[in-house]
C-alpha cells in the first residue's frame, strides 16, 4: 500500500528536526548524515579508458543508515531530496537518487538558502529538478582529486614511506606556506632609523615624524637613514638650527567609508579569528548549527543564519528592504543610506548563494541570549552587526596633515577625526581612528624635543589559518567549502604545524613539497590549480563536458607521473643523509632515511641487515633513580616515534617501557599516582595520572609542584601567559 505522505530526505539531525517543526506529519524526514556513497578506499575506483567514469561504493560507517532508508522509503512514491543549495549537497542527492530508484518513484530537489519556515515551504511549493551539471561538476573535482591523490600518494611512499600523502588542493596550499616560509628565511634586514620631533604651539603639542630632507623624501625604510652616523647628522642639524620652525602646511581632506559588504566564508573566518580568536574550523562548526536551526525557547525551531558555504557578497532585495526599514524604526529615517547598498563578488566566485546574514534581521542578538550559547551569540552578533551595517550611511573621516618645516627639514604629522559615525555604530571594528591632532594654525611653532630609533625592516609574517584561507580565497585555491578540511588535513599529516597561531611546515612538510613541486610542477602550480576551478565552474555552467575537462587535466599527471616514476632510485638515494656512525650488528655505515614514521638511521647493508633506530634517539642518558620495574635494571630515556618514553636498559631482553615522569603528584585526592608525560592520537602532548584507567585525571598543561597560594590545590600549571591554577582558575604571579 502506497504511503499518503511524502518523504523528505536532509543531511543532517539538526535540520531535520527544524523541518519537522516546519512540515508536520504531512511529510517523514530523515537524516542521511552527509555522504553516504563515495570512491572506494582500497582502490582508485576510477576507470580512465572508460571515460573517466567512477566506481561508487557504500561508505562502510552508512550501510546501516543506507538500509534504513531503503527501508523507510519502501512505499514512498515522491521523495523530496534537501540537502545543501552546493555542488556537494548536489552529489548527495543524486546519489541518493541512485540508491532509491525504483520503478514509478519520483524525485524532486528542494533547495533553500536558509532553514526558515518560509524558505522551506518557499523550496517545498516550488520543487525542482537535480541538477547534473552541478553533479558532474563535483565528480569531476571528486575524480581528479583521487587520480591526483592516489597515484602521486603512492609515488611519494615510494621516496618517504608509508602514511604520506599528496592531495591536489593540499599540495598547493603547503607551498604557498612553504614559499612564505622561504621568504622569511631569504629576508636579509634592512636597518634604519625613525626621527621624530615635538613642536608646541600655545600649549598645544605634536609629534611629527621626518618625512623629507633638503627636499629629498626620507619617511621609507628603504630612504630614511640607515646608520648612527646619518642620523647623528640629521641630530647636529636640529641642534644647531637657530631658525624659525613654521608650520607651514595643514591639510584636511573628508573621506567617505562605505559599509564593508556581508560575510563571504573567509571573510566571516578572518574576522572570527581577529576579533573572537575563533579557528576556522570551530567558526565554521558554530556557523552550521546557526544555519541548522535553533530551538527558540517554546517556539519552533528555526535556522537564524543564510548558508555559511559562499563566495558571493550578493543579498536579495528582500533581506535588503527589510534591513534598511529595522534601521528606520530602530536608528531613525537618517541612519539609512540613501539608496540601497549593493556589493560585487569578486572574479572568480561561483555566485551559487547569497552572503552569509541573518534569516531575519529582526532577530537580534539580545533577543536571542538565553537561547544560544555564548560561542553561538558572539558569532551571531558579528554576522547581524556587518549585515545591518551594509545598509546604514557611509561613515565620514576627515584626515589632518601638518607640515612643519626648519633647518632644511620637513616634519609631517597626521591624525584622523570621526565626522560622522554612519555605520560605525554598529560595525566598530572597521573604522581605524590612529590619533586626533589639536586645533593648531599655520605660523611659528617651537621645537621641543627629538628621538631618535633603531629599526630593522621585518620579514613578512607566517600565515595564521584564517589568514592562509583569505590567501587561497586571493589565489582562487580551493571553494569555501574545502578550506577548513584541507588545513586540517595538512596539520593532521605532520606537514605544518601551529606556532604561537600561525603555521610554519615541519621538515617533512618542506620535504614533501620540494620533492613534488619539483617532480611535478604543472600539478602543484598555484595557477594550474585556480584554473581547474575555473573549468569546474565551466562544467556546472555547462559550456564543457565532464569527460573533456578531465582528459585537459589529467594529461600533464600522466607526462610527470611516467618520469617521477623512472627515478625513484635516484631520488631515493640523494634524500640520504650520511652519518659517522657504524652498525653495531654488521659494521656497515648508517644513512639517515625517510620511513613511515619520519627520519631513522638505517644500515647501508640492508636488506641483508635490517638494523634501524631512531635519529634522535637519548637512550644513553639514564633517567634520574628509577629502576625497572620488571628486572630491577636502570631505565634510559629515549624518543620513538610517540614522543619521549622510557625503556630497560636491557632492551630487548627485557621490554619494559613507561611514559616519563614529571616528579608531581596526582592532585587527587588519596589517589597515590603521579603525572606523567603522553602524547594523545593527534600528537599533542599531554599530561595525566601514572593510574590510568584508574584514575583518569589529566590535563594540557605542563603541571608544576607548586600550591596555589589561594586555594590551596596541590598544583599548578605552566601555561604560554603564566602559572594558572586548574582549581580556582586564576592566574598566580610568579
């Protein structure tokens, strides 16, 4: 018997249960928690002489899900497919569709910008069709990333061992660390020195900097002066002058600030990250649950945020009518722009959604505070505050210049002044106000004082991860929706690692990048890489196949691939390293490796001799009066490939091994233990209790023997701004 209702199928829990609300028991929703088909994992699933067509498998964590659904499908004779307005949302429900084809079933794509109950039953009466370009689009990219990562990743195990891994985008994004890496390390240090002098005028002070000398601009590093001796001479100059000094010059020049336009993905993560010192990732986590949807106390649930995928600044007139008559009953009539503000997307985007805004406008931050969660309201309000800036008036700067002049010398002192707030009184940020000079007239002033400073021209700056996301946005690498999945998969391979927030490669990732770049430069070419977008997008719009576009794309794979794999040997051995050192089981030299694990000294005689251990291995050093609790021998402290341990000085007759010792106690109380040193699964260390399982107390931070002087609690931790107390969590002077 044929179901009365229909079938809505979403991706994920959360927006099911806010379609729920929405729909009522006219329609099933369920969730099929993303991707439920995709390329399979032990092979490349790609048949390049068969017009590039792929082989789909169930993901092996869906098959339970997948049977579900064929089972509540079973009855059903309209299903409505509403996963995400992108190619991937797309993919997802085509494969869906391929997965519940039935005779007589019909499939019909919703697709909605926001979950609102509007838009849903806006998509639900307007239902359309899928979309196979946009499919073939996302295969396309699906396929040449797995040609590019399955055959380059086996090549590069090859040279540097097992687990390594190359990735179309990855790659790329690894050399533009590594080039800025180069970059700092090329930088040679320019010095030169910054003079500044103090002028009054009726009580009135400024600090002008030297900006030109006998006519000739000096206010560059590169033309300022580079030495003691050129600044002395600038020194003697003002010492000796017995002249006049004579503000000679004041400009005011009024500058008109336009709203900045609404969040695109990495604009809302570059500002998440400056101003809420949020990663990209947990923005991008907060942001999905916005979108999702709400429980909004008794009422249903509701998404309050557009989709967070987007690289089009483009708002609907809608949204725009709405916000500028909140700005009229709220701010007043003069508070909103004269005509409605519009913005241009950049070349290059797909324009497939709009900003990133709230769904309504008249939901406000402090209308919501005791529904969201703090993280969610901060990044809630800085996505409503930008959006109802866009349509208030533009705010107005008057910049001051002063000219001073004397003994051949030009001094130039500026400041801003905030005319008119405009949009500033809700977007503070964007608005830089340096300093406001005093009301001073052209004519004599008195010179009070000179400084003179060392400087040195500084290298340009590591890349924070939202920084490198507004870097692949510039260069066109990657879509929004890869950003985030591509930086962690460089941090999860070991190839970059975090510093104080910015990312700086590892030597296997400065490894990995010269050895590819150089073994195939047309794959890992930053412009080859934003021109396949480029021809992804040709492919959605429909003006190329999906077949041509992959025979363009992977001719130079095969070309490099067949030379890569001609000098595997060779490049194997020129990444030795040679040592000093003797094996201690045959006497033949040791070379330093590549393995799975990183670097490790190996034998030259190998295979015949299969003698290895760590490169920085310590084992000589005995570590303080421990004894061996199996054998009673000395324990050594050594280095594997999990961190520091210690193991029996009579390995490997005796195996004993354990995590090292930080001579503090468990601060539990009565537990006995002590805290030592681990590493968790994604590499970071950690500390807990020596009694795991039986005690599971731990912490991130290096603990220390040491009271809290207020509560007492029998430790405390080192952290990057101090001692902090994990008890009463303050910080504790040192």
């Amino acid at each position: 018997m044929k179901n009365t209702k229909d079938l809505v199928i979403i991706e994920s829990p959360a927006k099911a249960r806010s379609l729920k609300s929405y729909l009522g028991d006219r329609y099933e929703i369920f969730a099929s928690y993303g991707h439920v088909r995709d390329l399979p994992r032990h092979y490349i699933g790609v048949d390049e002489k068969n017009s590039f067509k792929p082989t789909y498998t169930i993901l092996p964590d869906k098959r339970k899900i997948v049977a579900q659904l064929k089972k509540i499908a079973s009855g059903f004779s309209r299903i409505y497919l509403a996963a995400d307005p992108d190619r991937e949302g797309e993919a997802i429900c085509w494969h869906l569709s391929q997965i519940l084809e039935e005779d007589g079933r019909v499939f019909k794509r919703l697709r909605f910008n926001a979950v609102t109950k509007e838009t849903v039953l806006k998509a639900l009466r307007n239902p359309s069709v899928i979309d196979m370009q946009l499919v073939d689009a996302q295969q396309a990219r699906r396929v040449m990333d797995r040609l590019v990562g399955y055959k380059i990743s086996s090549y590069l195990q090859k040279i540097l061992g097992g687990g390594k891994s190359a990735g179309r985008v990855q790659t790329v994004v690894l050399r533009i660390i590594q080039q800025r890496e180069d970059e700092i390390s090329d930088f040679i240090p320019v010095e030169y020195w910054l003079i500044e002098a103090e002028f009054h005028q009726n009580n009135k002070v400024i600090k002008a900097s030297l900006f030109s000398v006998d006519g000739k601009r000096v206010d560059k590093p590169g033309k300022a002066p580079r030495s003691s001796e050129e600044a002395l001479i600038i020194h003697q100059r003002l010492k000796d002058y017995t002249g006049e000094w004579i503000l000679s010059g004041i400009q005011r020049k009024i500058r008109s600030v336009k709203p900045p336009p609404p969040f695109i993905t990495s604009t809302l993560q570059q500002a998440a990250s400056s101003r809420l010192s949020y990663s990209p990732s947990k923005t991008m986590t907060i942001a999905q649950q916005l979108y999702e949807g709400i429980s909004l106390g008794d009422k249903e649930r509701s998404g309050l945020i557009t989709y967070m995928r987007t690289d089009s600044v483009r708002i609907s007139p809608e949204s725009i009518n709405e916000c500028r008559e909140y700005i009229s009953e709220k701010y007043g009539s003069n508070m909103v722009s004269e005509s409605p503000n519009r913005y241009r997307s950049s070349k290059g985007s797909q324009d497939a959604h709009e900003a990133i805004r709230p769904a309504s406008i008249k939901l406000a931050p402090e209308i919501l505070s005791n529904v969201l969660t703090p993280p969610q309201r901060a990044l809630y309000s800085l996505i409503w505050n930008r959006f109802l800036a866009t349509q208030m008036k533009n705010a107005e700067i008057e910049k001051t210049a002063f000219s001073v002049n004397g003994a051949g010398l030009e001094f130039i002192c500026t400041g801003d002044r905030l005319m008119s707030k405009g949009f500033s009184i809700i977007d503070r940020a964007y608005i830089r106000i340096e300093k406001e000079l005093p009301d001073m007239k052209k004519g004599s002033v008195i010179f009070e004082s000179e400084t003179r400073e060392q400087k040195f021209t500084s290298p340009p700056s590591r890349f924070s991860e939202a920084r490198l996301v507004a870097e692949m946005k510039k260069k066109g690498i990657g879509r929004p929706s890869t950003y985030v999945s591509t930086i962690g998969t460089l941090k999860n391979r070991k190839y970059v690692e975090k510093d104080g927030g910015v990312l700086k490669p590892t030597e296997l990732g400065t490894t990995t990048e010269r050895l590819l770049v150089k073994m195939f430069p047309h794959i890992f070419e930053i412009g080859f890489t934003a021109s396949m977008e480029d021809l992804l997008d040709s492919i959605a719009n429909g003006d190329e196949s999906y077949v041509d576009v992959l025979q363009k794309l992977n001719l130079p794979l095969v070309s490099s691939l067949e030379i890569a794999m001609a000098t595997v040997s060779d490049v194997r051995s020129d990444l030795q390293e040679a040592t000093e050192e003797i094996c201690p089981e045959c006497g033949s030299p040791l070379v330093v490796r590549w393995g799975k694990y990183g670097k490790f000294k190996a034998c030259t005689a190998f295979p015949k001799c299969k003698f290895s251990k760590p490169v920085n291995e310590i084992s000589a050093i005995i570590y303080k009066d421990r004894s061996c609790s199996v054998c009673g021998g000395k324990l050594l402290l050594n280095i594997g490939r999990y961190g520091r341990y210690l193991r029996c000085e009579k390995y490997p007759d005796c195996g004993h091994t354990e995590p090292v010792p930080l001579g503090v106690s468990c601060p539990i109380t009565n537990c006995g233990g002590e805290l030592v040193e681990k590493r968790s699964r994604a590499g970071r260390i950690f500390y807990s209790c020596s009694r795991y399982p039986e005690c599971k107390y731990a912490i991130w931070n290096k603990p220390l023997d040491r009271t809290c002087p207020r509560c007492g609690f029998p430790i405390l931790e080192e952290r990057k701004k101090g001692i902090w107390c994990p008890s009463c969590k303050k910080s504790i002077s040192n």
